[in-house]
C-alpha cells in the first residue's frame, strides 16, 4: 500500500479471505481515491458517484488494458489483469517458489511496477482477483516519498515513458507493444481522452521529445540488463545480510 492511504476496520481480513480459493495468487482492492473521484464528478457534472459493475474486455488485453481497467469505480469482483500499487497483496509462495520479485529498473514514482508484476505473475497459472470490498482510501498527498517528484519535472516525464516502454519490452508480444505505443502517443503525447491534456503544439513537441528519450532509455536499461540486472536494492539487502552474519559469527568465535 501507499504512505497516504487511510484503511477501514477488517481491511486485512478482506484481502485475506480470497485466498482460501487455491487458484487466486494475488489480490486487488478498491482504491477511493480522492482525486479520480472529483474528476470523475468533474466530468459527469453530477453528484451522483460514477459506477461500473464490469469492466470491459479491453481492460484483459495487455497492450491496452492500462487505458480500461478501473479499480476506483468497480462495483463487482471479477479477475483483472493487474492490481493497483496502493492496495494490493500477494500469495508469499510466488516469490518464495515462483520466483517472481518486483524489479527495481523502474525508476521515479515506479509506475508500471506493480503492472510488470502482475504480468509475470499470471505466467505461473495464478489469478488476480479484485475484491471491492478490500477497499481503502487514497488521499493523494502532494508532497512526501515518490510525491516529492514534481509531475511537471523532466526527471518525472523521462521516468514515466521509461517505465511504460520498460513493461512493454519484457511483457508484451510485438503486437501488443505496438497498440501500447500507439495508445500512448495518443493520450499522453496528443492529449486525446481520457488524459485530456492540452493541445498546445508546444506542449505536444515536448510530451513526444521525452516519449522518445523515454523509448530509447527503455532500450539502453533492457541491453544493460545483459550484464546488470539493476536490481540495487537487492543487492545492498544481501551484502547487509551477510555482512551482519559475518560479524555474528566473528563475535560467537571470540567467545569460543
């Protein structure tokens, strides 16, 4: 979960009950997330909350399910593709005997990261189940952790395209990458629904500039992973682990 969450009584409980169904790996929560629900008030021009019961096929397809599934306004448990950062768990065994651990080339904010997670997840045959009921709220705080990198910087833009094109190149089939670049470019480069950002020809040439860095930059991380697999945080976790166990064993020695 986030740092800005506020949970309800029987939380965990909710989570957990799902895992009595042996096929269900990893669970998704409802997220009432303060700032999708005005916009989508903003949007509707009304006061009355805006909900789906199911969502749409497009939001199982790989390359497009990013811009469909909707975890704020979802009404109905059913299977999805993937869960959403701020409310989500995990059955222990698919890092424990799957293997699967989150991959630390995402960068900035980590958007995609739980994505690329859910992707290699579903390859071990487990499902994703979203439970409604497994709600909490998302403040949406402006400042603190990952909130602490302007959306407006260059260091955010580059990191955010990054990201996307990171998932797509170890995920997705070339045919579903190409509907991910295409889908995109549309929203977040053009502006077209549902980012509805403007369409100052500046802005635009600006947004296609880091789409492009960001394009290129996924390409020079996925090379590099041929001979480092940029998982830092890992890696320092390890050598503290053992060098605490080096020094217990030192100490236990001059006891001897």
């Amino acid at each position: 979960m986030d740092d800005d969450v506020r949970l309800p009584e029987g939380y965990l409980q909710a989570h957990a009950r799902n895992y009595e169904r042996p096929e269900v790996g990893a669970v998704a929560g409802r997220v009432f997330d303060r700032m999708k629900l005005s916009d989508s008030a903003k949007i509707n021009k009304s006061d009355t909350p805006y909900e789906i019961d199911w969502l749409p096929p497009q939001a199982m397809n790989p390359g497009i399910a990013w811009y469909f599934i909707d975890l704020v306004h979802t009404t109905q448990p059913q299977q999805v593709i993937s869960a959403r950062g701020c409310n989500m768990s995990y059955r222990r065994k698919l890092f424990t005997e799957h293997g699967v651990w989150f991959d630390e080339r995402f960068r900035g904010s980590a958007v995609r990261e739980e994505s690329d997670f859910c992707l290699r997840l579903r390859q071990t045959g487990y499902q994703i189940w979203y439970d409604p009921t497994a709600h909490l709220v998302h403040l949406g705080e402006e400042t603190g952790g990952c909130h602490d990198i302007s959306t407006r910087s260059l260091k955010y833009q580059r990191t955010f395209y990054h990201n996307h094109f990171l998932m797509a190149l170890k995920n997705l089939t070339l045919g579903q990458q190409l509907h991910l670049y295409a889908k995109l470019f549309d929203c977040h480069v053009l502006g077209n629904p549902p980012c509805n950002k403007s369409g100052s020809p500046v802005k635009i040439l600006t947004r296609g500039i880091f789409y492009s860095i960001g394009f290129v930059d996924a390409l020079a991380t996925t090379l590099k992973s041929n001979w480092d697999d940029g998982q830092i945080y890992s890696r320092q976790e390890a050598q503290n682990h053992n060098s605490a166990l080096n020094t217990h064993k030192s100490a236990g020695s001059g006891e001897l």
